[in-house]
C-alpha cells in the first residue's frame, strides 16, 4: 500500500538564531530558579552549543537530585576488610588494589594531589571513603572524585593545584583563565603593583604569536614555605610546545616559572601574588 503524500513525517523546522537565544534565556531563568546559582555576562560560545550546554546541566541537575544518599560501603557490598595496623605491606598493596578496582566499576575515583603511601591510602578508603554518605548520578562519562586532600588540607596540594592551573592557561591555548586567583596586591616581575588584568592581556598576546599551543610536562623542583608569614615561593620546570603556523611542525620549548604566594587571612586560600616568566616579562 503506497503511503500518501499527507501520511510522510512533517520534517522539524529549525530553530531560528533569535528563538535559540530566547530559549537560552529562559534555561538560564529556569536553572537559577530550580537550582540556584547566577550566570554572569555575556557568553561567547556560539547559541546553539550554549544551549546544547544548559540543557546538559539542566539534565545534570535534576538526575543529582533524583539520586539517592547512599553509603559507599553500603554501595560496593560491604566488603571485609582487615585493619591497617594488622597487614604486611604485601597485603597493603593487595588490599588496596582490590578496592580501587571495585570503586572503578562504581565511577568513583579516588586520589592525592601531593600524593600519599600505600598504607595511608588504604587507611583513608577504610576509613573515611568507606563511611561517606553520596549521591551517584546515573549518566555516561561522570566519575565522582573523592581527594584526600579536601578531608586532609595539605598546603603543598593547594599551591600546587593553584600554580598548575596558572601553567595550563600560560602555555595551552585550549584551557581558558580564572581571574581569582591572584592576591590583593599583585605584582609583576619586578616587585610593582599591576592589576591581574594586565597580566592576561600579556599570556593572551603571548599565546597570540603561535597557531598551536601544548603544555607538555610540569616538574615541581623547590617548595619554600614560611608559616610565620604565610608564605610560599614554587620553582617550576615547565615543558611545552608551539606550531607556529598550520601544518608546521611542533618545537618544544623549556623555560622555568616562579611563583610568590600568599594565604590570605580573610579565606586562608592561597593566591598569588608575583610571577617571574621570561615568555611574559623577559628574563
């Protein structure tokens, strides 16, 4: 039997630019009044990607809120375990590997910044991970980190964080930058007050002058602490690599980054506030 014209399925019209802006909109209306938050600014990414992007989170939002407490001990089966006082390095090593595995299948990834032995890994999973109450959100590609470091403040983990972030925006120009990150009184090389503003204008002239841009490898070399002052200074041994036009072929470069940093008392987060970089102010 020949189908009529009438029966054949109407094609979707597509969304006009104004109507997807319009839509953009109200999602962001409709996230802030169900979930909170505020969007701030006007975006630059393309409307429908951003809209791809709100409806995302939207669908984000409302699974973590179907999500059920669960006990992670309770999730993975309530496995037995031995204290870690009562086992050999040998089962140490044995018994972390088996949990690691099993918080794997549940998309649960567990891990230290500065990182710790074995033994105090295993003693963190049993007793601490292992008691944590969490929502796990059914959906494809999302992993919950838990770091030792956000129940064990550790201040090599947080500068570290901190000035990895500052070398992934210098020298990828697929990372964009956060602008809180920098000190009340920020200065530049040579010990003068400059406004963090200025600074990302210099990176982004910077990262101007290459088509590609890669950060290879980050290799922490000094760790200075002052408690009295609240201080720090970090050396960083920084690898990366630039095309300089389409199709030419990659050069590695090698430089060093100094960072001065300073924990705030208002917070008790570290920011920086000095920066020595030859790419950005010379040598």
């Amino acid at each position: 039997m020949n189908k009529k014209r009438g029966d054949l399925p109407k094609k979707k019209r597509t969304k006009s630019a104004e109507e997807i802006q319009n839509e953009n909109e109200f999602l962001k209306m409709s996230l802030m009044a169900e979930f909170g938050g505020e969007f701030f600014g006007d975006s630059q990414i393309p409307s429908d990607i951003e809209n791809a992007f709100l409806k995302q989170i939207q669908r984000f939002h409302r699974k973590q809120v179907e999500a059920k407490p669960t006990v992670i001990y309770d999730l993975l089966g309530r496995p037995e375990y031995n204290h870690v006082n009562d086992l050999s390095e040998r089962e140490i090593k044995r018994g972390l590997s088996k949990f690691m595995k099993m918080l794997h299948r549940k998309k649960i990834s567990v891990f230290s910044i500065a990182g710790i032995s074995d033994r105090e890994m295993y003693r963190f999973i049993t007793e601490d991970v292992f008691k944590s109450e969490v929502q796990l959100i059914k959906a494809p590609n999302v992993v919950m980190n838990i770091i030792y470091e956000e129940h064990y403040p550790n201040d090599e983990a947080d500068v570290k964080m901190l000035c990895s972030d500052i070398i992934t925006f210098i020298y990828d120009d697929r990372f964009s930058f956060i602008t809180d990150v920098f000190a009340s009184d920020f200065k530049d090389s040579l010990g003068l007050m400059m406004e963090p503003e200025d600074l990302i204008e210099k990176i982004e002239e910077f990262k101007a002058g290459f088509n590609k841009m890669e950060l290879l490898e980050e290799d922490y070399v000094k760790f200075k602490f002052s408690q009295e002052r609240n201080a720090a200074l970090v050396s960083v041994n920084v690898e990366y690599k630039t095309q300089a036009h389409k199709g030419n072929r990659y050069k590695k470069h090698e430089t060093k980054v100094d960072f001065h940093l300073v924990k705030e008392k208002d917070d008790m987060l570290w920011y920086v506030s000095q920066i020595h970089c030859e790419e950005l102010f010379g040598a």
